[in-house]
C-alpha cells in the first residue's frame, strides 16, 4: 500500500493515526512485483482447466508447492470450478494472483481455501475482478450450512485485496491468529441470514480498511483474543453491524481501533456480546460512527442471551471511548440507541461517550439504558465506587437535526440478498464512507 495519492501533510497525519493505532507495520515483507520475479506458478500448467465443470483443487495445490518457498500463483481471468477444498502450508514469499473466478462446485464442510503457516504472503487480484462465487444458496435454501470461503491461520506479513467473496455457505473470510497483516480494498456479499459472517479477526497487528459487507451476521468483527487492530473505512451494507465476540472466558482485547464506519439497515452499529466469561476488554476506540435504519445503535451487553452462559463473573470493559457518532436508528423508544448492560460481577468503568448524536426514525424518544455503566455521556454513572446496580433509563426528546443529519451512500440496499437465490459477483467499490477516498486505489 502506497501513499502517492495522498499529499505530504495528509500522508503525516495518516501515517500518524496508522502508527498509534498497529505496533509495527503490516502486510508482505517483499513486494508483488518480487515474487513474480522469482516464480511464476500458473494453475492451467499444473492441470487446471479454465471451466466451472472442472475441479481445479489439485491443480491450485500443485502450484501453490511448486512456488512455496518463493513466487506467484496465478490464476488468469475466466472461471474455474472448486470441487476439493484445498489446504495451503508453510509457504515464504508467496502470493496467489487470482484474476479469474472460482466457483464452488464441491458440498463438503470445512474451508474451501486454507492458508496456514505462512509468511510473507498475499491473496489479490490485479484486475481487481478476481473473485470466489460460494453458491451458499443452495444451501440456505434447504436450512443448512456448508463450508467457508476463505480461512488464514497462523498466517505473518499478509495481504488480502481487491478481490470478492461471494455467497458463501457460511462465513466469508476467518483471520485466525494472525498478525501483521492488511485487508482492504473488497467487497463481501451474502444472504440475508446469521451465521454467514463476513470477516473474523483475531490476533495482533492488522489493518482492516475500505471493506464493504452485506449480510445479516458480523461485519467486521474482532474475536478473543486481539490487539493492536486498526479497522477503518467500513460499509456494513444491510449487514449484521460490527461487533467484538462472542466474548467468554480469559478474554484478553485491547488496544482496538474502530474509525469510520458507516452502517445501514443493520441489526446493530455496534455490539459488544458476552454472557459471563473472565478477563476483559480494555483501551479501545470507537469513532466516526455512521449510519441509518438501524435496529440498536452502540449495545454493551454482558448479557447477551443468545450466548451460553461462560464459568465467571463477567468479562470487564473499561477505558472504551465512543465519539462522534452521529445518525438515526429506527425506534430508539423501543431499542435503547445507547445500551450499556454490564455485568454485576465486574462492572464497567470508564467508559466514555462524547459527541453522540443519534435520533429516531419512529416515535418521538430516544432511551439510553444502563446498568453497572460508570463513566461519562450517555447517561452513564459517574460514580467512582463502581458497584452493581439495575437498568437505569434516561429519555431523550430532542437532539439537534443538524448534528444527526448524515450524507448516506449512493450505494445504500434496500433489501437483502435472498437466501434462496444466486448472488451476483459485485464490483470491487470506489468508496466506503461518505466523503473519504480509499486509502489505496483500485488496482483493476
């Protein structure tokens, strides 16, 4: 990722924000242009076939082993059936150029493409029309699950850009203990139901940034356990809205940056979920919050009944900040904009809410609720002995039109994704937020 475009005062301040945000710097350690000067890999020379009824599973492991100490698998444009799931190991230097589409074609569970143990890599196309068409649908219809698109595990100095990932059977992109490593520059489109999650993130030190989500699950949501993750630039696009969890026990998050982020006809903005557990999240921000149509707003709820009950008193949450959030929801007198539902055991402290401007769609109020919430905004308590007590509601009548008023985005859905229907591979956008410019361009 390059700063060319951005001028020399932005780029200071840029690099600033990215600097106090991640503890070092992301992404492959040799460039694309390297590894394809080492090797270049192409699947059609190891037995792939440019055709839906052909499975290229063996041919994209072939060529992954033949450059797995050093060069580029190449996928060239035109499309190609999955039928095998692949599992790609203990590659250096490496990159998987997919400039065509796969297609699933395969009905067996687990991961249709696993990267693990892996350094120095990266997933991209460089048409920026490279995707992975999942046909989830067929299994929705009929009530079921099938296998997820992409996992990375164990995975150090990464990429993954301007590529789609499309109606997968069930979650989109899963980073599972990974760090140094960057994502942007994508889009991800799924049915309309839970359970089709669009990216997962856990581990240390990663950029997540002009990334576009329909679905009715997770957005961009950070999973136990993560540090130092700067996530920026998101379209939660008749999503689920981005969360952190479900949070259990020995919980250990912190140091987590959320920066503009715009979210319409979503269940949440944002949802911080557990239900008893140990340990805590703490030293997070939470800013430039964007959005619409939404059924709750900001919800910490250490209650969250759709979790099995975790062995502790209750994960702790403190030093969290909520800023400028500015918006509407779409009955703020039925879903609380502000939910702050902490657990007796271990209540929450410092939690502070500035600048908060979000208003109802329906009706004439607004609630903000909370219980064993200490901080400031929101009608928190601001207390300093920080012991349990119940669900206290404050109502809000008015909040200026000109502090809530948002621009929305051109590219708002009106409805979700049918989940028995086909989803169409969508181009890679051009904007994520209202008003800013990706932070790198399009490469197709």
């Amino acid at each position: 990722m390059k700063l060319s475009s951005i001028s020399t005062l932005a780029g200071i301040l840029f690099s600033s924000l990215v600097t106090a945000q991640l503890s070092g710097t992301v992404g492959p350690t040799t460039s694309t242009a390297s590894k394809a000067a080492t090797k270049v890999c192409n699947i059609l020379d190891y037995g792939g076939v440019a055709s839906t009824s052909t499975d290229n599973g063996a041919a994209i492991l072939a060529a992954w082993t033949a450059c797995v100490d050093g060069g580029e698998v190449y996928i060239p444009a035109g499309n190609y059936g999955l039928a095998t799931w692949v599992t790609l190991t203990g590659g250096t230097g490496i990159a998987i150029r997919l400039d065509g589409i796969l297609y699933r074609t395969g009905t067996a569970s687990g991961n249709m493409i696993f990267v693990e143990h892996t350094t120095d890599f990266e997933f991209f196309s460089s048409t920026s029309a490279g995707a992975i068409q999942g046909y989830g649908y067929t299994f929705h219809a009929d009530g079921t699950y099938g296998p997820r698109i992409l996992r990375l595990s164990q995975v150090v100095g990464f990429s993954i850009h301007d590529i789609a990932l499309v109606d997968s059977p069930a979650f989109h992109l899963t980073l599972d203990t990974c760090s140094d490593g960057e994502v942007y520059n994508m889009i991800i489109r799924g049915g309309n139901e839970g359970g089709l999650d669009g990216i997962d993130v856990w581990g240390t030190n990663i950029w997540v940034h002009d990334v576009e989500v329909t679905n009715k699950d997770e957005c961009v949501t950070v999973k136990n356990p993560a540090s130092y993750m700067l996530i920026e630039n998101i379209y939660c696009n008749w999503s689920g809205g981005s969360a952190f969890g479900s949070l259990g026990a020995d919980t250990d998050i912190h140091h987590i940056t959320y920066n503009h982020i715009y979210t319409q006809n979503s269940n949440q903005m944002l949802l911080l979920k557990s239900n008893g557990g140990s340990g805590s999240v703490y030293s997070c921000q939470f800013t430039n919050f964007m959005g619409h149509s939404n059924a709750y707003t900001l919800d910490i709820d250490g209650y969250w009944s759709s979790e099995t009950t975790a062995t502790g008193d209750g994960v702790l949450y403190h030093d969290l900040t909520f800023s400028h959030w500015h918006g509407t929801c779409l009955n703020g007198g039925t879903r609380a904009a502000i939910q702050a539902l902490c657990p007796s055991g271990a209540p929450c402290y410092n939690i502070d809410i500035e600048n908060f401007y979000i208003w109802t769609e329906a009706g004439s109020e607004v609630l903000y609720k909370d219980e064993n919430a200490y901080g400031t905004g929101g009608g928190l308590n601001t207390g300093t002995s920080y012991t349990a007590y119940s669900v206290v509601t404050k109502t809000v009548t008015s909040v200026p039109a000109a502090s809530y008023a948002i621009t929305t985005m051109a590219a708002d859905l009106t409805a979700g994704f049918a989940i028995s229907n086909s989803i169409p591979i969508p181009a890679v956008p051009t904007s994520f937020y209202p008003g800013l410019a990706p932070i790198s361009a399009k490469l197709g």
